[in-house]
C-alpha cells in the first residue's frame, strides 16, 4: 500500500451476495476516504447489479483477478463464503493488501490466530467484519450497563430467530461445518460476539445443535449457554425455523431488566434501496422501543441509532495513520472473532 494518505483507499470487493452487496459495497461508496476500485463474482446477474450500482468499478470474475491488481490496490473485502476466508486472506497479506474478513473470520480458530500471527509479521492491517457490535440494539445495551442503570448483571438472553423454511443460497446448501455451514456460524458468530464484548471471556457450559429444515447439512437450531469469566450466564438462540420469535434482548438485574423486541433495521433499510448517508438511515420505529425497569414499573426506552458506517470510518483512519505503525485501533481486533470461533468448537465438542 502507498504512503500517499491524501488518496483513497483503493479497495477491493470479492463476493458480491448479500455481504457485498448490502453490507460492504454501500457503506464503502458513502465514505469518501475509500474508492471502490474492483468487484469480483462469477454470477451474470451479480455482475450486471454491480456494474450498474458501480459504474467506476472494475468487475472480475473470482477473487483470484483481484489478487492479480494487488499492486494497484491497498484492501482487499473478504465477502466469499466462510471456507474461502483462510486461504484468501492468507493471499492477500501476502501480496501486500490490507484485509476486511467477513464473519466467521475463518472456520477453524488455528487458522485466525495463523493469520493474525502472519498479519503482524507482514504489517498489514487486518479486522472482521463483526458489524452487529454497531447495532442499535446492541449500543443500547451497552450504554444501560456501561451506566449501571440495570445492577449488577445476573443473566443475559440474546436470540437471532428467523422464519426461513428452505436453505435459499446454493453453498449454504451443501455446505458441512468444516466449510463453515450451519447457523452456528452464521448468526451464532454475531451472537457470541455480542456476550463476550459485554461480559468478558466465557466457557461453553452446555450446547444443543439441531437440523430441523429438509436437506439441512449442518445446524439450523442452536441454543447455547455460557459462564462469563465475569460470572454472568449468557443464554443464546439462534434459529432459522421460527414462527414466533422471542425477545432479541432479555438482560435481569439486581436493580431493572430490560427486554427488546425486534431486529435492527439497518440491514432492510439498504435492501429496500435506502442509502447509510440517509437521515433515516438506522433510526428505529419508536414502536420497537425496549422496555426498561421491573414489572409494574416499566418505561419505554428508545433504541440508539445504528452505525454499520463507523466500521469502515474507523479502519480508514487506521490505515490512513500509517495502518500498523499507528497506534489507532482498528474497527474489530480479529483476536475477539479467534475467541468466539473457540467457543463454536467447545459448542461443537460437547453437542
């Protein structure tokens, strides 16, 4: 990567499904220190929407063309399905690129702390794309116990639940979990994240891991219950079978709880063709608010503003500074995804 900090980042998007096309791609267009220079997929549609959403950019057929402009580029955007990080990132640092991982930031932990240990020793930037860390949400509830509103914290209940009766994406389908498949990896990844970031390490104390859809391959209902470190008890669920969903957020405590329905809205807002620059981009309806306090003495508490952006706000002031030579922090240090990618295998172990 040049020194020359007065240029944008030349960026790279390999994979161009949901995570390119609605995580990755709007929020690098909207902030001005990146240009999105290259977008690789095979697939004509895929094509066709990049080209007309990214006129500037060059579209290629794999990542392998990507990493055949590494001269001309300075970050490589891992969207490409969870068993490809490894390999792919491993290419990219070595060919001098700076690296975004999508989450899982790989499928086994050995292979995240190889190139953590293979980042640092080549001085490039990398971090994962742990983007629910910015959901409104998930700052509310940060924000209650970085305020102490609630006491001190007993359990805390999170749940990523879908209705999605049929697995809709091809590699999905006949993915196993040493490709990465299953919702243990998909939403559980986020939710993990989430409890660890709250509450501190954790040990897996018990874990449930099902296929309930026709043609699963891997997991499609988890529940999972884990001891922080801390001594909170975490309790999570994760499901894509779910005709009534329960609470996204339960947290008791010695003094209030709180519970939060709903999912954030940032991820619909895109889809639906709305823009991270937009005022109302990751405002939530009022309507959603979570409910604060002990029963009988309620409030309705609004949920914070959503900010995917911060992101990618944060790493281009990291690789804008001098990336590894400055002391900034970037967005996610992958050593938080490494622990949660070692909680999956302790899931996996005692399942």
């Amino acid at each position: 990567m040049t020194s020359d900090s007065t240029r944008p980042i030349r960026t790279a998007i390999a994979g161009f499904g949901l995570s390119g096309s609605v995580f990755h791609a709007p929020l690098i267009a909207a902030n001005p220190a990146y240009s999105l220079d290259v977008i690789s997929t095979s697939d004509a549609g895929r094509k066709a929407a990049a080209a007309a959403s990214y006129p500037g950019a060059r579209i290629v057929d794999s990542p392998a063309g990507i990493l055949e402009l590494a001269g001309e580029l300075d970050l490589l955007v891992l969207g490409t399905p969870p068993a490809t990080h490894y390999p792919l990132a491993k290419a990219a640092l070595e060919a001098g690129l700076d690296v975004v991982v999508d989450k899982p930031f790989t499928v086994r932990s050995a292979e995240g702390q190889e190139l953590i240990d293979l980042a640092a020793r080549l001085g490039r930037v990398l971090t994962v794309f742990q983007n629910r860390r910015w959901d409104g949400d998930f700052l509310t509830v940060r924000g209650l116990l970085e305020g102490r509103v609630l006491g001190a914290v007993a359990r805390f209940e999170s749940r990523f639940e879908r209705w999605s009766p049929t697995v809709a994406k091809a590699w999905k389908a006949s993915a196993t979990a040493d490709d990465g498949g299953g919702v243990l990896f998909d939403l559980g990844t986020h939710l993990l994240d989430q409890a660890v970031q709250l509450f501190g390490s954790a040990t897996v104390t018990h874990a449930e891991l099902y296929a309930r859809r026709p043609g699963e391959q891997v997991d499609d209902d988890v529940f999972l219950a884990l001891r922080h470190d801390s001594g909170v008890t975490s309790h999570l669920w994760m499901n894509m079978l779910c005709p009534q969903q329960g609470p996204r957020f339960r947290l008791l405590g010695s003094e209030a709880g709180f519970t939060k329905h709903g999912v954030d809205p940032q991820e619909p807002y895109i889809v639906a063709g709305g823009s991270p620059l937009d005022a109302e981009y990751g405002v939530e309806d009022r309507d959603w608010a979570g409910l604060l306090g002990r029963d009988g003495h309620l409030d309705r508490l609004p949920t914070e503003r959503g900010a995917y952006p911060e992101f990618y706000r944060i790493l281009a002031e990291k690789i804008s500074a001098g990336g590894t030579a400055s002391a900034l922090p970037v967005p996610v240090d992958p050593a938080g995804p490494v622990e949660v990618l070692r909680l999956i295998e302790q899931a996996r172990a005692l399942a």
